[in-house]
C-alpha cells in the first residue's frame, strides 16, 4: 500500500469525458447529412423556385408532374413489398421449418438476388423479352417466334416482376432470420397442448414473427417506391413514369426546382413508410428474446410435396440469379439478342473499333470511356470504403464509449437518417449542396471528390452498423483492462483493438466497397464525363441501344461484387486461432 | 489506508452512487455487497480510475487519486491497482502466458523477470499446464483463474474484483472463494470485492459495506452486521435464512402484528419487528404470540429444519429441531418470541 499513489501525478480533466470527441462527430455528421436535405429544401423556397411547389402539386402539368407518376410509385411499392413479403416469407419457412430438400442450398442462394444490381436484372429483362414496340433489338423470345405483348416486354408488369425478384431476398433474409428464434420447444409446446400445423403456424408462428413480417414489408416498400433502375430501363420507353424518374428526368432536362420538389415528396412517402412500420413493429413486444437457445430438432415434415416445393423454390432463385447472368453473359457475346446463343464474338469485350459494327464502338477493354470509368469506379470504392469506415468507427465509437446525453441520441438518430432518402434523391440534394460553391470552397459537381463524400454519406446507416458490429468486438472492457495496465493509446490500439478488429473492418469495408460500386440511383445524377463510372455507362449504352455494352458492363459490374463480397464472407467466417471452438 | 469521501457518481439527473465514505486498513478485504443495480460496479470503477467521481475523493494511503470536486484524477495505470472484470476481459487473441505476460511487458520489465513472474503466478493460481492455449480453449473457472493471475501479476497493492465468481456453478464458486482467501493472504494486497451474494460477504469479508440505491446501509465487520443490523434492508438481506419483519400497527388501545392483537410494546405507533429464524418455534395449538400461517417449504439445514410459511404477503421462516406433522398447504402456527430482536421503523432506520 505504501507505493499505492507513487508518481500519482493527477490530471485535471477539463472537459465533461467526451464532450470534445461528440462535438466533432455530430459536426461531421451535420455537414455530411443534414446540411444537404436542409439545403435542397432551402432551395425549393426560394422565392424564385417556390413556384415549383405549386407547379407539382396543383399547377395545370401536375397530373403527369406529380400524380401520375405517385399512382405509378405507390402501386410499385404495395404490389412488390406484398409479393416480397409473400415470396421471402415462404422461401424463410421452407428453409427454417421444413424438410425441403437441399434447404441449406436454397438459404445462400435466397440472399444471393440481392447481390446483384436492379438494373441488371431489368437488362436481362430486356434481352429476353423486348418486342419490337419501340425499335431496336428485339429479345431472344421474340426472335424465336414468340409474339411477346407489350405488356410482357414494357412498363408496369415486368417493373414489378423484375423489382420482386431483387428485393424478395430482403424479405427472405429478415424473415429467416425471426424464424430461426422461433425455439421448437415454444411448436413441441404447442403440439403437446394438442395444437395441429395450421393452428401452429396461426396461433404461434405468425405472432412470433409478425414485427419481422412487418419490418421486412416496410423495407420492401421503400426499397422499391425509391428504385430508379428498373423503371428507367422497362418503364421510360413506354412513358411510364415513377416519381424517381420523374425527378431524374426534371433534373436531366434543367428544372431542378420541380426535380427537388419531387425528391422532397418522394423522401417524405418513403420515409412515412419506414416510419409507420417501425411503429406498428416497437408498439409491440419483442418475443424474440424471451426464449432461450434451442436446437431445432424436428422440422415440419413436408411429405409428398417436398420436391414439388423444391421445384417451386428452384424456379423462383433460378430466375433471379442464374438466369440473369446467363443472360447478361451471352447477350455480351451475342450480335443479336435475338439470337442470344448463336455467331457468338468477343467484339463487345476487346474488339477494335471497327465501323461497320455497333457504328465503331471499340470493346470495352479498348473503349477509353469505359477503362476510365472502371478506374474511377474502382477508387471510388476503394476511398469510400475507407472514409465510411473510418465515420463509422468514429461514430459507433463516440456512441459506445459515451452513451448518455443527448449528443449520442442524435448521432445515433443522424447516422441512420439516409436509410429513409432514396439514393437518387440523396444525389440531388448533394447537387443542391455542392453543386455551387460555398463560401470560400469551390463547387465540386463533376469532382472526384463530391461522388466520394456523397457516397461515404449515403452509406453512413451501413458502415456505423458495421462500426458497431468491430465496438462491440473490442470495445468496452477488453480495452479497459488494457488501458489500466499504463498502455498507451497507440500501444492499446495495435495490440489489441486492431488485431481483434481488422477482419471485421476489413470485411465491412469491402461491403461498402460493393455498395458503391453497383450503385445506380445515388451516382446517375452527379455524373459527368469527366467523372464516369461504370453503373451509369451501362444505364446510358443501355438506354442509346447499346445492349451489348450495357451488359457487358454489368458482367464486370457483377464479377466485382461478387468476388469483393466471396472475400468478405470469407473474412468473416475464416478461422482465427482463439475463435476455434 | 484506503478511504473514499462523500463520494458521489451521477449519470445525467440518475444518482448512482451517492454520498459513500468508508475507510479501510491495509491488508482489509472489504466487500461491497448489494442488489444488483445498487451502484456497486460503479463504486468499484471509480476506485480504479475508469470513472471519475461527480463529487467527492478516493484517498489511497493518504494521497488523493481521485477528487470528483476539482475535476481531477490519476490514470488508472498510475494507482497501482487491478481490477478484475465480471466479464474477466481476456485478450481472445493472447494464449494465457501472453495474457498474463502482456501488462508486464507494458512496465518494462526486463525479459528475464518477466518470465519468472508468469511461470510464478500461473503456479500460484495452478493453470502453468494451460499457458499455451487461448481463452476460448478453457473452461470458465480456468478463465477466472488466467484473470486474476494476469491482474496480480504487476503486483498491485489493491486488488479489485466485479463479481468474479457470479458466473461459476455452485461448486466451483465454494472452491474459488477458498481460493481467492488464500491468495489474500498470500498477497496481502488490501481487496475491494464486489458480490450481490450475502454468504460470500459473510465468509470472506474483513469489511462489509451494505449498498442499496447508490447509499451505503451499513459498513461493519460481518459479525456486526448479524448481530446489529442498522436498517431493515441490512436485517432482511442478510444472514441464511434471512431475519423475519413483521409489520407492526397500533390499532385503538392495542397492536397487530401480522394481523393479530398480541401484547407488545413497540416504540413507535407503526414500525418493523424483526425475528431470527432460530428464534422462532412452531406450536399445535394457537396461543397469545401464534399466527397461522400456510405452510410452504420445508427444507433440511445441518441437521434440523428450516420451515417457512406463508400469509397475505407475510413470510416468515423458522429453524427448529423437528420437521412438523403437517403437509405443505396445510395451516401452522408460527410461535413468535415474547419480544422482538430489533425494532425498525417505517423509513427502515433502526429505533430500538
Ligand atoms: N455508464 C452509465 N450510464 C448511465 N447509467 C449507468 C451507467 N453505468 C451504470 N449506470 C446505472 O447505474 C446504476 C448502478 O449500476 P451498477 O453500478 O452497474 O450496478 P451493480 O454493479 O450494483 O449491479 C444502474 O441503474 C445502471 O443502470
Ligand atoms: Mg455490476
């Protein structure tokens, strides 16, 4: 005890602990995400664009402005968020609960849609279905001599089939996830008390999960009324309209004042969405939690409709995963996506230019457009991936570390806040925030560097999750007990936070990395040529007639995704040492 | 010495730890024992310089390590003091040898002692035969054991512990606590040790500081607390089986304990008595000090038994020497000495 206070040189602590690290972080967060929705709105009411409020909402245009286009969205988002919430669900029980054949391969293959980008989903549409209503190729089914009708090839019904096949893996995932704490002894309880499949599946299955069947639905909606993809490559050639093409086409054609007015809206319906379904979902009481862990013993025995079932669940992913890429694939090598499987070339991919095809388009390994945008696409992955981990981390940090006050309540709430703006939406609202320049700091539209910070803000909901996940890894008392040995901030840093982290940040990163990379809506509108990247290329070629392009780059577009998230997966699961059990 | 000052910690307007001042010797073992949710974890935080106080000092050896007053305290490395987790903390990443070493190599201390001290604490806590295997390859009292051996091993002159047997089975707690005795003496490091469970307070303590809501209850050795329990808190949470209080309330000219007019003379018109179970007998037949009461559990204890029974939210448990004939559910007469131990009135303080 004698030495117990020796060289018990005190600090005064100045600050409340935290305040300064708080301050910075909401700051950063306030000028990342606030400032631009505070700044896009600012605009609409400017005296000379707050005409544009009444020209969309009451104006003599707002019927095909605002309403049709709303009618348009809102049909989109009821119709796909009930076919998701019906599909997943299904899809969830097959897997969870029964004894369906190859469960474990339909349960990655589930989650695999959502891999892969709308928009190449909707060009694989195309290649197999256009018909000849609006020139140009026509699909492979109508070059077989199939009369496909235009409301198979265009518009509304192949919108809702093609956004159903991409977000029914949402669905899939969060639905499974709520099954799987359905514990079977809460079923063996019910079948003892003497309760048969349907009254199990109404009486006890369905409550259980109904927040998760909620969440997923709401999710479902915003996703689909906010896709701009889907109905700009099936929908805008026939003029059906949503209200994110509607504010593409605004901001297109100069009239930013009615594209914002219609972002604003737009952000409004899907945000009320979200909301309403967070609300219907926390009203009640969470079940998940009360039972413990229980292995799931028997599963509901399917008999003599196991493989039929199967069959159904194998058509469902075949035509969301496999088929889409086969189709991209061949309609890459294919002159003629009439005939997808025949006098295939390489000419997309590395032909030089050569006049008499595609009017002198070189194959995109020679076409300096396209090995740009692959540059520009690629670092901007890499600098998001990086600026949004490193937000993240600081902002789960702050709020872990600090909890109470209402300074991490707002962090918190701020961070998440982009979830409820649709990406196209938010591109808009940073041309309104740095498009013009502000202050002493020059406009950034068509800079590297505006895609950058829009893409580290849009991503903020994902990378502070992530940045949770590694806190909770590391944090707390792990780096306590290290702090009360006398090591030093850095010492603490690289011998236990980092060793511990880096396999989740790393695996976090790449996420973000492929979030960026497949993104459409958020980048269509801060495009330039100088600036381009490889999402918008193949919308524009696709939009130009130029399938073979368009798919061409989604392939690549695909072949990055798919070995940047294999890698994270791996990250994520690969053996350490002291995780061996 | 080790003393703590009106010390007081508040979370926003919440009050965890309020007004507490204790002082121990040197080679104390005080336990801080309590509900959970009582303020413990956070008391024990402060006394190693995780938190800093709101108000009020931490006082090691007669030099101040913490003043919540003037905003000021020593980095927890700098307080020769070890804190064992509740969570015991290990770095997944370290096998045990690097665990226990990994502190030592932040001292600077040379290799060579470096390695004795190890190979020395892993012996003394008998887990050398673990050294090479990482945390998650050993069971939970083994982790316990590579925590407390990575927490001695800078040799600290306070030693504190969160509730470090709360995760083990029964069994291994009773032979943990033995162990921990022993490494107090071994150590002679003054202890802070924070337990929500009374018996571990009661078999190893030197010192016993009773905290509910934030407040200390009582501070005293284990034997005072049994013997002159301050409130009603302390009375009831202490002692196998606990005490039994029994609401008193002057009704006309006379008084109802547990519901029935028995001669008594308490000091105050409504109050607490409190009753030791071994006190207590069973009767056949009703008499002046009886209360019926429903018969619930019975259970052998050391060779006699321990009965308690049950009435419009009364317990009451006695200890005597034969099981009775009755069954559970049936009625039984509780006989209740001729005069109360303590008498403690309605805000629980202690009045006679
Ligand atoms: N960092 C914190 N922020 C806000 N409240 C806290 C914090 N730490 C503890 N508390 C609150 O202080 C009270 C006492 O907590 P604690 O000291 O952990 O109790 P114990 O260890 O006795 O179970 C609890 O009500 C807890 O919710
Ligand atoms: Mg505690």
């Amino acid at each position: 005890m004698a030495q117990a206070a020796m060289g018990g040189q005190g600090r005064r602590v100045l600050f409340q602990q935290g305040t300064v690290l708080k301050a910075v972080v909401l700051a950063l967060l306030v000028a990342l995400i606030v400032l631009p929705l505070i700044r896009t709105v600012m605009f609409t009411l400017h005296p000379d664009t707050v005409k544009a409020w009444s020209d969309v909402l009451t104006g003599r245009l707002s019927k095909n402005l605002f309403y049709k286009p709303l009618g348009n969205t809102l049909l989109i988002g009821v119709v796909v968020a009930t076919a998701c919430v019906l599909l997943g669900g299904f899809l969830a029980w097959l897997v969870v609960m029964t004894n369906v054949p190859f469960r474990k391969t339909i349960g990655v293959m589930a989650t695999l849609p959502f891999m892969i980008p709308s928009f190449a989903a909707a060009l694989a549409w195309g290649s197999l279905f256009r018909n000849d209503r609006v020139g140009g190729q026509v699909g492979w089914l109508q070059g077989l001599g199939l009369d496909i009708p235009d409301w198979l090839a265009w518009g509304m019904v192949p919108t809702l089939i093609v956004l159903t096949l991409h977000y029914f893996s949402l669905a899939f995932t969060i639905i499974a996830a709520a099954l799987a704490t359905v514990n079977s002894d809460l079923v063996e309880a019910a079948q003892i008390a003497g309760a048969k499949g349907r009254r199990i599946l109404m009486g006890i299955i369905l409550p259980v999960t109904t927040p998760a069947l909620v969440a997923a639905g709401s999710l479902c909606f915003a996703g689909a009324v906010s896709n701009f993809a889907t109905p700009a490559l099936l929908g805008l050639p026939v003029r059906m309209q949503t209200l994110s093409t509607r504010l593409f086409g605004m901001i297109e054609v100069g009239q930013v004042g009615r594209g914002y007015v219609i972002g604003i809206l737009l952000v409004l319906i899907s945000g009320a969405f979200l909301w309403a379904g967070n609300r219907i979902v926390s009203g009640r009481r969470s079940y998940a939690t009360i039972t413990g862990k229980g292995g799931r013993a028997k599963r509901f025995d399917l008999r003599g409709a196991r493989w039929p079932l199967c069959a159904v669940a194998a058509v469902v992913l075949l035509s969301s995963t496999v088929i889409p890429v086969i189709v991209l694939t061949a309609s890459s090598l294919a002159p003629s996506s009439a005939n997808l499987f025949s006098n295939w070339t390489l000419h997309y991919w590395m032909g030089q230019s050569d006049p008499s095809f595609a009017q002198g388009i070189p194959g995109i390994a020679y076409n300096e457009d396209i090995v740009r945008a692959l540059t520009v696409t690629l670092g901007l992955g890499l600098a998001v991936a990086f600026t949004g981990m490193f937000v993240g981390l600081l902002a789960s940090y702050t709020t872990a570390r600090f909890r109470e006050g209402w300074a991490s309540a707002a962090i918190t709430q701020i961070s998440f806040l982009p979830l409820l703006v649709p990406g196209i939406a938010f591109g808009a609202a940073y041309i309104a925030y740095l498009g013009a320049p502000i202050g002493p700091f020059p406009a950034l539209y068509g800079t590297f560097a505006l895609l950058v910070i829009a893409g580290t803000a849009y991503l903020l909901p994902f990378s502070v999750q992530t940045g949770r996940a590694v806190i909770q890894q590391v944090g707390g008392e792990l780096e306590e007990s290290a702090r009360i040995t006398g090591a030093s901030f850095g010492r603490r840093l690289f011998a236990i936070t980092v060793p511990l982290a880096i396999r989740g940040l790393a695996a976090g990163g790449i996420l973000i990395f492929v979030k960026i990379v497949r993104d459409l809506s958020l980048v269509v509108l801060l495009f330039t040529p100088t600036m381009p990247v490889l999402s918008v290329l193949a919308y524009r070629y696709a939009s130009e007639g130029f399938g073979q392009f368009a798919n061409a780059i989604t392939v690549v577009i695909l072949f990055i995704s798919i070995a940047a998230t294999l890698i994270a997966n791996r990250l994520q699961t690969k053996s350490q040492p002291w995780l061996q059990n | 010495m080790l003393e703590i000052r009106n010390l007081t910690k508040r979370f926003g307007d919440f009050e965890a730890v309020r007004d507490v001042s204790i002082s121990v010797p040197d080679g104390a073992f005080l336990v801080l024992l309590g509900p959970s949710g009582c303020g413990k974890t956070t008391l024990l935080r402060m006394l190693a310089g995780l938190e800093l106080p709101s108000a009020g000092q931490i006082v090691f050896d007669g030099k101040p390590v913490s003043d919540g007053d003037r905003n000021w305290t020593v980095d927890p490395a700098r307080r020769n003091s070890g804190l064992v987790f509740q969570s015991y903390a290990l770095w997944p990443h370290m096998s045990v040898r690097g665990n226990v070493d990994w502190p030592l190599k932040v001292m600077k201390m040379p290799k060579a002692d470096r390695t004795r001290r190890v190979a020395e604490v892993l012996k003394l806590l008998d887990i050398s035969q673990l050294a090479d295997r990482y945390p998650n390859e050993i069971s939970g009292g083994q982790q316990q054991r590579v925590a407390i051996a990575r927490t001695i091993a800078p040799k600290p002159s306070v030693l504190l512990f969160d509730e470090p047997l709360s995760n083990l089975d029964a069994k291994l707690r009773v032979e943990m606590r033995t162990e921990l005795m022993r490494l107090h003496r071994a150590t002679g490091a003054t202890t802070v040790y924070v337990t929500h469970d009374q018996i571990e307070a009661m078999t190893m303590a030197t010192h016993v500081a009773v905290m509910n809501h934030g407040r200390v209850q009582q501070f005293g050795t284990p034997a005072d607390l049994v013997d002159h329990p301050e409130t009603a808190f302390v009375a009831t949470f202490i002692g196998t089986p606990p005490n039994n209080m029994v609401p008193i309330v002057r009704n006309g000219t006379g008084y109802k304990v547990g519901g029935r007019y028995m001669p008594v003379t308490p000091p105050a018109d409504d109050c607490l008595a409190m009753y030791r179970a071994e006190a207590m007998t069973l009767s056949d037949s009703e008499g002046e000090t009886t209360l019926p009461m429903e018969l619930v559990e019975t259970s052998a204890i050391a060779g006699r038994m321990m009965v308690t029974g049950l009435r419009d939210g009364l317990r009451l448990t006695a200890i005597v020497e034969r099981a009775p004939e009755a069954r559970i559910g049936d009625t039984v007469q509780f006989c209740l000495p001729q005069r109360p131990d303590s008498w403690f009135g309605p805000d629980g303080e202690r009045i006679g």
